[in-house]
C-alpha cells in the first residue's frame, strides 16, 4: 500500500489547480498527500501526540511553547508579489531547496513536498486550513501559518 493518497480525494486539490496563483503541473506532481495513517504518524512524530488539531493545542504544546518570533504572511500572501516572508526565510535559512517538508493542516491530512515547491507554491498551500505547521525533515525549525494573518516562528 503506498503512504501516498489521490490529492483529488481529499476535495482539496483545487487549490493547486487555479489560475492565481498559479502551480505548474511539474510542482503539483510534487505535492503528495499522505495516506491517513502516514499522515497520522508524521503528525504523532512531528506536531503532537495528544492533539489531532491545531485548535485543541493546550499551551504547554511546543507548538504554543516554543515560538520564537513572528512575521506577517497575510499582507505578502495577497500583494502580487511571489516573495516569501523574510523572517520566515531567515528562520529556516538552514533548509535547502530539496529538504522534504510536510505541511500538517492536521493529522489527517498531511501533505509532503520539497521546501523549494513550498516556497514556489506557498500561497496556494495557504488555500488550505488555518493554523496549518510546516516542519521540516530532520530540521529543528517549524512554522505555523496563524488564522490571523501571523507566521509563527517556531522550534522543535
């Protein structure tokens, strides 16, 4: 049984598949949910073992407890420039473009991908449900995509 599930199952994929922002079908072919129970153990592994969603995260979480800055993705997310947040970019200045991320909205979706896709596509990936982590493989920064338009700096 592959790890990986049909991005067309989840009712998600249209958020690859608009106009604006646009991802070409080499990134979309990059972008790989993760089957329920892949997707489940990176969440266990990487997010949390008590908390299956970001909103039930009690404060001692680390998610909660260890932020160590914040940046504002909303304003950059609807100009028409494609540029990243900065202070997020320097937070994980240490990955490189083929360090493999997931994108954890919560632990039944999950979705895997390479920081280079990411950092093309991250406004579609925004598309997606508030609060969402983003960790890296083997890396000590996360990022949190905040509801409230913030960018939550954060280590593991």
């Amino acid at each position: 049984m592959s790890q990986y599930r049909p991005l067309s199952d989840s009712g998600k994929e249209w958020v690859f598949r608009r106009e604006e922002p646009f991802v070409s079908e080499q990134d979309r072919a990059q972008i790989l949910l993760l089957n329920p129970v892949a997707g489940a153990n990176i969440w266990r592994d990487y997010v949390s073992d008590a908390c299956l969603f970001p909103d039930l995260f009690a404060d001692d979480v680390w998610v909660k407890a260890n932020r160590v800055g914040g940046s504002d993705w909303e304003a950059l997310w609807e100009s028409d420039e494609s540029g990243f947040p900065v202070e997020a970019l320097e937070h994980c200045d240490n990955w490189g473009d083929d360090t493999k991320i997931y994108f954890c909205c919560h632990a039944d979706f999950v979705i895997e991908t390479t920081w280079g896709v990411f950092l093309r596509t991250w406004k579609a990936f925004l598309f997606l449900d508030s609060d969402a982590i983003l960790v890296g493989r083997k890396k000590k920064q996360a990022l949190q995509f905040c509801e409230n338009g913030d960018v939550a700096l954060l280590v593991r």
